[in-house]
C-alpha cells in the first residue's frame, strides 16, 4: 500500500475520478491538489484547485501526479510531470495499489458494461461479497478503503484508464473484442490495441485471461501471455447460449470457481443495463428505446440486430473517427428513418443518405419529436448515435437520462 500521508498530489481533472482520488488522498493523509480546464467547477472546501486551464508551476512540487481519465499521456502535464521526475499513474492505477482484494477486470471496445454487471450478479448468486465499479460510472478510487480481502472487485475499464497503467495486475482480465473505437484519441487502431493490451501486462502464471476466440488478432495475442488463456466464444461453444457477453461472463465465473449452473440461473434472470437497449415505453404502439450507450458504429450494429421492428434510428453526437459507413447495409435493411444531431450530423447524413432517409435537427427535444411523428405503430423508435455524448451531455449517462424525460413526457 502507498504511503501518502503528508504527500502533495495533484489531480489533473475535476470529473467523478478526479474527486474521487482527491477523497482518497486526504483519507490517507495526504495533500490534494486539483487542476481543471474548466473555468466552473464545484471542489469541496480544503482542496487547493485551479482552473480554466493547467499550470506548470501548479504542478512542479507535486509528489504525484493523478491522471483523469479525459486527460491523454502526452498532454502537457504529463510532459511537466515527467521532466520533474514526478511519477504520473491513472485513478485505478492509484486505486489498485491500496486494494486488498482479487480484480475481474472487463475491456473491449463493446459490451464492457453488460458483461461487467453479469458478472457480479454471478458472483453475488454465488454467495461472493462483489464491488462493481470502473468505467461502469463509479470510480474504483471510491471503494479501496472498505475492501476486504474476502471481496472480489469487478472493474469495467477503458483503454483511457489502461493507457496510465503501471503494476495493475487482474486476477481474471477479460478482452471481450476489438473494432475500432477512440480514434479522436488514439493515434490509430495499433495504438488502440496496445493500450487494450496493457490488461494482461503485469499477469503470471496463476492468472487468467479470458479471450473472444472470433476475434483472430487475440490468437497471437493469447501466444505470448503469461497467464491462463482461456477463450470463449469458440467452435465448442454451448450449443444453446449465443451471446458473447453470456459467454464471456461465464468463462470468467469458472475461472473463479462458480458453478455453470449458478451463471445460468443469472442469464435468464437479468434484465439488463441502464441505456443499453433500454425500453423506456410504448405509446400508440411505438417502442421507445434507449440505446444511449452505444458510441461506436459496433454497438449500434448489436442493437439495430436486436431490434425486430422498423426503426427510426436518432444518432449523432461527437464523431470519434471511426468509419461509419460499416453499417450501411444493415440500416439500409432495418431503418426506415434517420436523424441526425450534434456536431456529426451532416457527416451521417452524408455517410447515409443513399440507403435510408436523413433528417439533421439542431436539439435533441426536436428529434425525438420528430422520430414521433415519423414512428406508426409496430415501430421503435432507438437512440443508438453511434458517437460520443461529449458535444450536447456530460456522458452517455446524462444523454440517456434526458432522452427517458422526454420520452416519458410525450403525449
């Protein structure tokens, strides 16, 4: 466990993560600092903040630096952190060093949050004491002081988190897939996977690494790992259980020594996740759905597959650079209207407008209202934007829980 007491910390970024490490600092005794590019940000009493942009001499006497997820390695102060010699980690990199417990660690560029929540219902059926956190929406950083070395934690992350690892090092790692993603944040697909990769970095022997067998780029990958491979998704696959996500939370229960039987039970009692093919309501016969977390073209395609009705599809948002156009064949067969907001609109318009019709609105109150009116009964309605919530809402979160108020206000 670090010893932090007396210790000056800055974090860089004033989100969830950022408040979190600074909680954790001053429990352990130590000196938090904040510094923000955001002019407004409310920070507890006590903490010594700066904002509307970073400073090197706010940094330069720190003993360490804190990165938020938001914030890229090679930002400017990490550049400052690193020619003063102060050592830079991310929050669950600093979270992992007080942990006591074994870590399920979930990544993959779709379906992180599913199988994470699967997974801890199995877990919890099968008796286990379970934190679920992560990039699922509660930092890591928030749970570390009431662990025991009895619990397990299941952590869904992201290659922003895994980009700042040192000696995180999961009992069970879980790579679910890989397709483009963050292409607005990594340099390109290679350097995507070599921060996805990074999850297994400091595993042995009496780990376990749990791979999607579809996915080919994982059989070299799996050739050079130190840890147990144990794949899933493969040719002997159950007959009767087709969903990766399924899959892959069951090969990880059995890693764990939960019985088949257990994981089962949980597959047909879960009712699934918040904004991941959510359905809000049905009025006049239309399904409105929330699809809120889908931010790639990947995760739109699994939930325009899972929707057996015509769709108006509402997408848009803040483009991440990834291609688009993969999916013009299934909307063409499944969507019988477009509409497109935030700053990617006219990109998808553009992308689509040969295969379904396109309508741009400027807010997203005139879209759904817009999706009502084009919806007759026997459709659904789903927000699936297939980009990043950044440009109109603070997170997926906040975009989905906007779209269920008006929803739910419709006439």
């Amino acid at each position: 466990m670090m010893n932090l007491k007396n210790k000056k910390v800055t974090v860089i970024g004033a989100a969830r993560s950022g408040l979190a490490v600074a909680d954790l600092v001053l429990r352990c005794g130590g000196i938090p600092k904040i510094s923000e590019s955001k002019p407004h940000v409310s920070i507890p009493c006590g903490i010594t903040v700066e904002t509307g942009g970073h400073t090197q001499a706010f940094i330069q006497d720190s003993d360490y630096v804190i990165l938020s997820p938001g914030v890229r390695i090679g930002s400017p102060p990490v550049q400052w952190a690193e020619d003063k010699g102060i050592e830079v980690m991310g929050e669950v990199e600093l979270a992992f060093r007080f942990c006591p417990c074994p870590i399920v660690a979930v990544t993959g560029s779709n379906g992180k949050t599913t199988t994470s929540t699967l997974i801890a219902e199995i877990l919890k059926k099968a008796g286990r004491s379970v934190c679920l956190c992560g990039n699922i929406g509660s930092p890591f950083s928030n749970y570390v002081f009431n662990l025991k070395p009895t619990d397990t934690v299941v952590l869904e992350i992201s290659s922003f988190q895994l980009e700042s690892m040192i000696h995180f090092k999961p009992h069970v790692a879980l790579w679910l897939n890989f397709s483009q993603n963050h292409l607005d944040r990594h340099k390109d697909l290679t350097k995507y996977f070599q921060a996805k990769k990074k999850i297994f970095a400091n595993q042995d022997k009496n780990d376990f690494a749990v791979l999607n067998f579809a996915q080919e780029e994982f059989h070299d990958l799996a050739k050079g790992l130190k840890s147990k491979v144990l794949f899933f998704n493969g040719p002997d696959v159950c007959s009767d259980i087709t969903n990766p996500n399924d899959l892959a939370a069951l090969t990880a229960a059995k890693a764990l020594g939960v019985s088949e039987s257990i994981s089962r039970q949980v597959f047909l009692e879960f009712k699934g996740v918040e904004h991941r093919l959510e359905l809000v309501r049905t009025l006049h016969g239309v399904d409105y759905i929330n699809d809120s977390k889908s931010t790639t073209a990947e995760a739109s395609r699994w939930a325009l597959e899972r929707t057996h009705k015509p769709i108006i599809m509402i997408c848009g948002g803040r483009h991440k650079q990834i291609d688009l156009s993969v999916l013009k064949g299934l909307v063409g067969r499944k969507v019988k209207q477009m509409i497109a907001i935030g700053e990617a609109k006219d990109l998808i318009q553009q992308t689509f407008k040969d295969v379904v019709p396109v309508a741009t609105c400027s807010s997203f109150k005139e879209a759904i209202k817009a999706a009502q009116q084009k919806a007759q009964e026997g459709d659904a309605v789903v927000l699936s934007p297939m980009c990043a919530s950044f440009d109109m809402f603070n997170d997926y979160e906040h975009r989905g829980k906007v779209f269920k108020e008006i929803v739910k206000d419709l006439k």
